[in-house]
C-alpha cells in the first residue's frame, strides 16, 4: 500500500526580504512529498523534469527513501521554472519569471509498482493531467485530496468540476474557496464546494491556521504564530503532504483523524517556511515535529 503525490517538480528562483537565491528545488510534488515522508514511509512521486534537474537534486527524494521511478526525464530538455519576488508582508507576490518547458506536455504515467496505492494527492496541475492520472489508475485509491488555485478556476473550470466529482478532499484558500463557490462567508461557500463532489473541504487561511469541513462538522485549527517567515513558498504544499502522509499512517479516514492530520500539515508547514525552498523540511528530525506538535497542542488547550 502505497502513497502517490502527483505535481511539478521544479525549478524556483526566489526573493523575499530576507535574501534571495539563484534556482533551487521547488513545485508541488517536491514539497508534498518531502512532507509525507516523514509520516508515512512508502511515499512515490508521479511529476517530469529536464535534462537539467540532475542526480544531485533528485537525491534529495531518494535521500528521503521517497520511490522517484515516477519521474520523467526528458533528455535534451529543461524543467519547469518559476521566479517571484515577495512583498514585506509575505501574504502577497509578483511573479518575474513562469517557463512551463517540460511541464507544459506533462502526460502523468503511473508505473506498474504504483497501481497499489491506496492514498493519492493530486498536486496543483491542471485538471486534465489530474483527470489523467486518475483514470490511469486500476482501482480507485482509498483517498484522493486534490490540491487547485484559482488560476485553473479561470481557465478550466469545467475540467476542474469533473475532477471535483472523483475526489475525497479539497484543499483551496480562502479567496479560492470564495471563487469557486460564489459566497463570501467560508460556512456558505463550503456547502456550496461540498455540493460539488468531495467529502471534505479544507480552506486555507495562511497566517490564521485552516478550516476542515465534512460530516456536518466543521474544525478550525490555528496557525503557530512564528517570529520570522523566512520564505512561504511551498507552505500549502508541505501542508498537503503532512495531511494525507498522517491520514496514511494511521490507514484510518474519518473527520476525527482528518483534524489530527491537519495539526501535523500545520505543523509541517511551519517548518517550511524557516529557510528558503525545500531546504527546511530536507532535514528534520522526528523530536523536531512532535514538539512542534506539542505546541499547537497548547496554543489551543484549556479548561472552562
């Protein structure tokens, strides 16, 4: 039984006002999955990159014992590339640079030794190369959370309502989820999301932690008020990785075990965002997460 994380593996070059940096490791997949791996230990990636990519960036996956038999290379070619610059509040960004090169005619192939997994994350992609993996799947997996932004809303809306119907989980921000469903107010907006397909609903608050629904149920979580964000590139996708890696740890899917796995995404997302790109979560220690986990834990603890 095993987990898949379909998205980018990419390229990012990135400024905020702390420092910048020339390309390093980026896109969905590569977060997520860096996420995942440390919960649940039979993590594979479905993505493509470049010629360019190389042994050296690939062996922070490996290193990781995540399977990357699902990784195109494409020879001669280069891999997808993104740069942006952060304003001082962190919350908002201006993209400088979008090069789609290998991403742009991704067609996801799923490997043979890949048709046993029971959890899969659909990474921000479009929704026809969602739709694709999905089908290419010999049984349906025992969880699917789809991951989506508000470009693809804009652009592919009704290949996205497909996808909605084929999944367990959304997770979306706020302005998302207030796009997709035309109500302003989060409760509405939900019922509307839920209306469409998935079970459960996740929105995303940045700074002011997330909101689950499903069941009838509705389960806010706070965010760990943290000194210093260094770089928020990736926090959703380290968030999504940490969601369905606990949900897979535990083989267990119901709204109770989803609020847990919300607090470890959570948890996992401070992290990432400490250093710039992949470089905090490459490297952390199971003593590191648990206390971090103790302190979401007390953030919201007490006695009336």
């Amino acid at each position: 039984m095993s987990l898949i994380i379909l998205g980018s593996v990419a390229f990012d070059a990135l400024e905020t006002p702390f420092g910048k940096t020339d390309k390093i490791v980026g896109g969905a997949a590569s977060y997520a999955a860096l996420a995942a791996s440390y919960l649940y230990k039979d993590v594979k990636i479905v993505g493509v990159v470049g010629e360019d990519f190389g042994e050296s960036n690939l062996s922070k996956f490996t290193k990781r014992n995540i399977d990357i038999s699902g990784i195109q290379i494409k020879t001669g070619e280069k891999s997808f590339f993104w740069s942006g610059r952060y304003h001082n509040d962190m919350n908002t960004r201006d993209t400088l640079v979008t090069e789609l090169n290998v991403l742009g005619s991704f067609d996801p192939i799923i490997p043979s030794n890949y048709q046993d997994a029971q959890y899969i994350l659909l990474g921000n992609l479009s929704p026809q190369v969602q739709i694709t993996a999905l089908k290419r799947l010999k049984k349906r997996p025992k969880l699917t959370v789809l991951d989506t932004m508000n470009f693809w809303m804009d652009i592919a809306l009704d290949d996205l309502k497909k996808v909605l119907k084929e999944v367990d989980v959304l997770a979306i921000n706020d302005e998302e989820a207030r796009q997709l469903s035309g109500q302003y107010a989060l409760v509405r907006a939900a019922e509307e999301i839920l209306n469409m397909g998935p079970k459960y609903l996740i929105i995303k608050k940045g700074e002011h932690g997330a909101l689950l629904f499903g069941e009838g149920k509705i389960f806010s979580a706070p965010a760990l008020p943290l000194a210093e964000v260094f770089d928020p590139t990736g926090a959703g996708d380290t968030f999504a990785g940490g969601f369905i890696g606990y949900l897979a740890k535990r083989d267990i899917v119901d709204f109770q075990h989803m609020k847990s796995a919300i607090i470890y995404g959570s948890a996992l997302a401070s992290f990432c965002v400490e250093k710039f790109g992949t470089e905090r979560i490459e490297n952390l220690q199971d003593e590191d997460i648990a206390a971090r986990i103790n302190q979401f834990s007390a953030l919201t603890a007490f006695d009336i």
